[in-house]
C-alpha cells in the first residue's frame, strides 16, 4: 500500500476502544483503501507536527456541524485524548494562504480540534493538536472530508445534503453528473440529498432535532412542495408543529415524533381537491412522459430518445411516482 494511503487511512480512522484497536484498524484500512487510491499521487511532501487548536481554521468546505460540537457530543473522545496526552490519529490540514489570520486549514479532525481545544481550557494546557500537513485542492479536500463523514454516525444526513448542495456549485460547474462521479454515488442518490437540502426552514424546524429530517422525509414532502398549492399548506402546517416543538421542549414534555410530523405535513393537502391526476414528466423544458393515477395504480407513459440521459431520466420518472403517490394519498385521508 503505498505510504501517502497509509497516512490518510489512519488520519481518518476512529479512535478505538485499546482492547480493539487492532481489529479496528485493520477493518477501517480494509474498508478505505481502495476508495482513497486516488489521493496517492502528486501531493508532494507531507509533514507531521503539533500545533494549537488556535493556529489553524476550519476549512468552510467540510460537512460538519463544527459549531454543534459540544463536551457531552465529544466527551468519549476527550477522555481517550486527556487519557495519552493528546491525539494518537493525527487531523489532516493545509498550509493557509500567506495573509490568512491562521496559520492552517483544518481539512479532516474537527472533532479531534475540538477536543483538544476544550482540554487546553480546562486544565490540560500542554496538550498539543498532533496534524499531519498535505497539499490539496479544494475538490480533494472536499472528496476527502466526505469520505471520513460518511463513516460517522454523528454527521446528519441534512448536514451531508447541504455540504452537496454548496459543492455541486463550487467544486463540480453545477454539474450534478461530474459530482456523482467523482463522489461515486448514482445521480439517483445525489438527486434525493440535494432535495433534502432545499428542505425549507419552516420544514426543518418542524422536526424535534435536524437529525430526525432524512432523505425519506424529503422524498415525500418534495413533491407536495413543488405546487404552489400545496406548498403554503405544508409550510403553514410546518410553522404551527414547529411552534408546538418548542412549547415541548421548554417545558421538558416528550417532542413530536418525525413519523407524526411526516403525517400532519403530508395531512395539511388533504383539502387540496385541484391536484391534477395526470403529472407531467418535464426533462429540459420538454414534457417527456406523463404518469396518471388510476383506480388500479398509476399508469405511466413515457417517450425515451436514442440519446437521452437514462439516470437522469430515470430520477425524474421516481420523482414524479413519487409525486403522484403523495397526491394520491393526501387525496385519499379521511375528512
């Protein structure tokens, strides 16, 4: 393996319980090896150091809460930190620019910055931030942060779609294809993140915690969001339960679950009798097929072009099921 993957392989993996670091690190090598092979080339040298939290920033491109870290989220960690005087996986950072107010970009470790950061102010002052020093460009980086993130179960999936949707912009042209390549998803998948970050706040807010909104929920309310009927219903209906969330939450009582929320969202429509049956299926401003609801299911008919773009017209044809299913539902609540 070569060395630069060996570096980022174990800058990435977690800081395991000692009776299981072994066994641990040999799954997180086996399970990342072959996704970070292109990060070996051309990066120059690397160099190991230890630095203050202070001395570098976070770099804006990485996914993660940075300001939703706290003790209680990170208390494991610091523990094991406080425990062998600092870090024993080193973060990832960069060299900033000459005029930058920090020294570093922060790149891959937030939690670990954080932690050691919260030790130096609370009676370990001596601890240092052990880094390993890369050059990367911005896509990389950005490629990177997301392959650590998706193997933690504390980044939110509302947290990842939102990073997507300031990336596709940013990194990729706009070029939803050249993302899901080079992040290695179906244009399906990236599709459905990129819905679930244009959830508005109102919908947000609705849900007891922002990890509670998944893509699921997204995939039922973006339908309903899209007609202009439809959507003052939902977003009216989302302000009242967010209102009610936070009664709930001050005074201690049990908040509304994400299933209930899902319910009265999509329940909102319910007097919405104008929704047409018959759903267009659009691809570049042209009408490409249709899907009409029917007693028995929906039916769908579609015109497919020798040289048309089939996952893209295949994401379009599950949002519009999905569409129809959703009205055919809303229509069919009891009154």
């Amino acid at each position: 393996m070569p060395s630069f993957v060996r570096d980022i392989l174990t800058t990435l993996s977690y800081e395991p319980e000692p009776a299981e670091a072994l066994r641990a690190e040999g799954e997180e090598l086996l399970r990342l090896d072959q996704r970070l092979a292109g990060f070996t080339q051309g990066h120059g040298r690397r160099v190991a150091l230890s630095i203050r939290p202070s001395d570098c920033s976070v770099w804006d491109g990485n996914p993660r809460d940075v300001p939703g870290l706290s003790y209680e989220s990170c208390r494991t960690l610091i523990e094991s930190i406080a425990q062998e005087d600092g870090n024993r996986i080193p973060v990832l950072v960069r060299r900033s620019a000459p005029d930058a107010e920090h020294s570093y970009e922060l790149l891959v470790g937030s939690r670990r910055r954080f932690s050691v950061d919260w030790l130096n102010h609370n009676g370990r002052p001596e601890i240092r931030l052990n880094a390993l020093v890369v050059e990367m460009s911005d896509e990389e980086a950005f490629r990177l942060a997301d392959i650590e993130n998706r193997e933690r179960e504390d980044i939110t999936e509302l947290d990842r779609a939102r990073s997507y949707q300031a990336a596709v912009d940013r990194f990729y042209g706009g070029v939803q294809s050249r993302m899901a390549e080079a992040l290695s998803l179906s244009n399906s998948q990236l599709s459905r993140l990129l819905s679930l970050a244009q959830m508005p706040d109102e919908v947000v807010n609705a849900f007891a915690t922002k990890d509670e909104l998944r893509v699921r929920h997204s995939e039922v309310l973006t339908p309903l969001l899209r007609r202009p009927e439809q959507r003052e219903q939902v977003l009216a209906a989302a302000l009242r339960i967010g209102e009610e969330q936070q009664r709930l939450a001050a005074t201690g009582e049990r908040m509304i679950t994400a299933a209930t929320v899902l319910s009265r969202l999509r329940a909102a429509t319910r007097d919405d009798r104008a929704a047409e049956s018959d759903l267009p299926i659009v691809a570049g401003g042209a009408q490409v097929g249709r899907i009409k609801a029917g007693r028995d299911g929906l039916a769908l008919d579609l015109q497919i072009e020798s040289n048309a773009d089939l996952d893209m017209l295949l994401a379009l044809v599950r949002d519009a099921v999905l569409e129809a299913r959703a009205s055919c539902a809303a229509r069919s609540l009891p009154q």
